[in-house]
C-alpha cells in the first residue's frame, strides 16, 4: 500500500468523503479497499468543485476530461454545473413515465386488533359489570412499518447504450414511488463498486433516507445521465490513492454475488444490477421491466401484467413518435 509516493491523499484533505485505505475481505480474499462517500448530490458538488488534486502517479491521462463526447456524454465542467441544475425539458418526460406501476402493487391483507378504552367503540358487559374502566373495545387496523433497503448500481459496461440506461432509471424510479405508495419506507443507496487485482474502489451515494421523501431530480441526474459516471464518478477514482493501473479502462464491474457479500445485504434488501444483467435491453419498457421484476423476485409484490399494459402504451406512444420524426 505504500509502493508509490507523492500519493494525493485526499483522505487527510476530505476525510468526510474520502477514507483512508483499508484491508476488507470478499469472497475468501483479502483486499484493499479505497473508499469515498457522499451523503447527498451537493456533497459530491463541493467535493468535485472545490478540484481535489488527481492521482497523477496512475492517471497519466483523465478520462473524466479526455473522453469523447459520444462515448461519455457532456464535458467534464457541465456535468459538475449539471448537478445544481433545474429541471429540464427531458426530466419532465422522465416523470411522466415513471408513476406507470402505481396502481399494480398487490395489496396486502390488513391485520387487526382489539383495543380497550374508557369510552368509545363497543361496551364490554361482562367488563363493565366488574367496575374494569376500559370497558369499552374497538377494532384497529394494526399498521406495522415495512423497511427495504435499495442498493443502486450507478455503474455499467461500455457497451451498454443510452436506451438502457433510461429503461432502468424509469423502471426503478416506478418501483420505489409505488412500493412507497404501499406503505413501504425505503432507504435507496446508489454506489459504484469496481475491483482491480488487490484492489476495490467503492463510491456510494445516499439518495434517500427511511422516512425522508424521494428527490426524484436526483435520482434522474444519477441514473439517467451517462456523463454521471464516466465523467464525475471517474473523476472521484482519480482522485483515490489506488496504485494499480486503474488507468486502462477504471477497473472491472464487481459481480451481483460480490457486492451482496461486500454490502453485507440482508435477505429482503433489493439490488439493481446494470442493465445488461438485469435483462434490460432498451428495446421494450413493458419487456424490460418484466425482466427487472423477476431478476428482483418481487412478482408477489407487483402485478406485472397490470403494470406492463401501462409501460406498452408509452411503448406505442416513443414507436409513433419516432415514426412522425
């Protein structure tokens, strides 16, 4: 770990987001783990605002900065000035077609309870009779909170194209506001986990507490801008102590059986992979969204086909659109 010197260290500069280096170990093996957080999209903004010194030593080159539009969308500078941005045009569209699932949660069956009281509801004779004060019941619907915990993927192979990447923005933004409509509370967090030799990296992002509400303009600016992770995301790896050549291509994408044992992910947690693995192809809302649903394992949750007569109308709606262009 200490192989290469004039490191930048930004873990003694930003110790609230950036760690120092640790040893973890996944899957039988020991590794090194560089690791930065941030609590919200600001966090991330003063962070990256404020220029953090890059790992010259393995970053020869910033692909952050150097890559092709084509390839990695906006430039660097407007992808940051980005995450303070109102919402436009294409966010709009956005939730339009996010709130498509909501009527097909499957409802649950409601559990009661008898309460004793003063006053109110049904007198109880024989309680009555025998000088008890709370003599009176009622029947109350016993409400019990339902927590789930999301983990969000950010990251995706190079080959993964831009209709990918909005299908699964849309699809998990629809299952969380309707799983929260159902009386769910969600704790949503969005990370990025690579591996390298010896080595992970691993950037996570909280979007959303248990009991706070969803900000569904940064979910969209996470999810559904390709420039969020190949710009700023690698921007914060190049930022990290790593010592590896995380320079050719930013490390490999960890697998679905890694990052549950990495995350330590309890047995209801709900994990979005990248889209190539969860089924999602681009084509189809209404098919890709069938797929998500079955990688997740939450048919009992969800009327699938409710929800895909919704997501094949706005299939219709983007095939006319385009046929009229």
């Amino acid at each position: 770990m200490a192989r290469f010197n004039n490191l930048p260290n930004n873990h003694l500069k930003y110790p609230r987001n950036i760690f120092p280096p640790e040893e973890v170990t996944v899957e039988g093996k020991k590794w090194t783990l560089y690791r930065a957080s941030f609590p919200n999209l600001y966090s991330l903004y003063d962070y990256l605002k404020s220029d953090p010194e890059t790992n010259s030593v393995v970053f020869k080159t910033l692909q952050s900065e150097e890559n092709s539009e084509k390839q990695s969308g906006k430039p660097y500078s407007e992808a940051l000035e980005d995450l303070l941005k109102q919402d436009d045009e294409e966010y709009e569209k956005f939730i339009k077609l996010e709130g498509s699932i909501n009527g097909a949660i499957k409802a649950e069956t409601s559990k009661y309870q008898t309460v004793m009281s003063v006053q109110g509801g049904y007198l109880n004779v024989p309680a009555y009779v025998a000088g008890d004060p709370l003599c009176y019941e009622r029947v109350e619907r016993v409400k019990k909170p339902k927590f789930i915990k999301m983990h969000v993927l950010i990251s995706y192979s190079g080959s993964t194209v831009k209709s990918q990447v909005e299908n699964r923005a849309i699809i998990i933004a629809s299952i969380i506001k309707a799983l929260e409509s159902a009386g769910y509370s969600v704790d949503l967090n969005a990370f990025e986990l690579s591996k390298l030799f010896n080595e992970l990296e691993c950037t996570t992002i909280n979007i959303k507490r248990h009991g706070e509400s969803m900000k569904m303009t940064d979910l969209y600016k996470i999810l559904c801008h390709i420039e969020f992770f190949r710009r700023l995301l690698f921007r914060v790896i190049e930022t990290l102590d790593v010592q590896e050549c995380w320079n050719q291509g930013y490390g490999r994408k960890c697998t679905r059986e890694f990052t549950e044992e990495f995350f330590k992910m309890g047995k209801d947690d709900i994990y979005f992979d990248q889209p190539s693995k969860m089924g999602i192809h681009g084509y189809s809302k209404a098919e890709d969204f069938e797929s998500v649903i079955d990688y997740l394992n939450l048919r009992d949750k969800i009327d699938v086909e409710k929800a895909k007569e919704d997501f094949r109308r706005e299939d219709v709606k983007l095939k006319l659109k385009r046929s009229n262009n």
